[in-house]
C-alpha cells in the first residue's frame, strides 16, 4: 500500500486549489467582463484567493457556491458578508446549515434587495 505524505497532500492541495483559481478567473473574465476591466491577472487572483478565503470561513467550500460567493462580491462589494449595509447576508452566513443552503438563502436575499441600509 501506498502512503501519501502530508507534505505531499498539501502539495496536491496547493495546486488544486491554483487549478481552482484559474478556472475561476477565467469564468469571470467571460461573464463579467465589463466589470473587471480594470484588473489585471494579478488583481483578479488576489481578490479570487481573498473570497475564497471569506467563503470558506463561513463553511462555503463547494465549487459552484465559492464562484456565486465570489460573484456576489462582485455585485455587492468585497466585504458584502461582513459589511454594515447588508446585515441579512451576515446573518445568512453565520446561521447554522450548510455551504450550499446559505448560498441558496444569501441568493435569495440579494434577489430581494438584501434589506440594503443606506
């Protein structure tokens, strides 16, 4: 049997997490271009590694839920999930439940005005 040393799962880790991050980037290059036309590469990665870093503290870690997190951001500002003006996604994203039922109600909520205060 085979073992896989730790430092070689992280190695595995580290470079699909570098794989994840470049699909993503690419994603959004096509879907929000206009947006993001003021950032380069290195921008973009930076702002992608820092939201996926946010949506994992909240227990976001599936593929589909870290770029709808990232998008929000996009739409919302970066710190949306921390931000004053929109108290309903910090309550969304600190309730209990899974990654995939917070971005479900978190859409829903953006979707309703996300009780924005000025």
């Amino acid at each position: 049997m085979i073992e896989i040393r730790a430092d070689q799962m992280s190695l595995f880790a580290a470079r699909e997490r570098e794989t994840f991050v470049r699909r993503v980037m690419t994603y959004l290059r096509t879907q929000h271009e206009e947006r993001l036309r003021e950032f380069d590469d290195a921008q973009l990665q930076a702002l992608v590694g820092r939201q996926i870093s946010a949506a994992a503290t909240y227990g976001i870690g599936a593929e589909a839920d870290v770029v709808l997190f990232i998008e929000m951001s996009l739409a919302f500002g970066n710190d949306f999930h921390c931000s004053w003006r929109y108290p309903a996604a910090e309550r969304i994203l600190n309730s209990s439940g899974d990654g995939t039922s917070k971005m479900q109600a978190l859409l829903t909520a953006a979707q309703s005005g996300f009780e924005a205060q000025p």
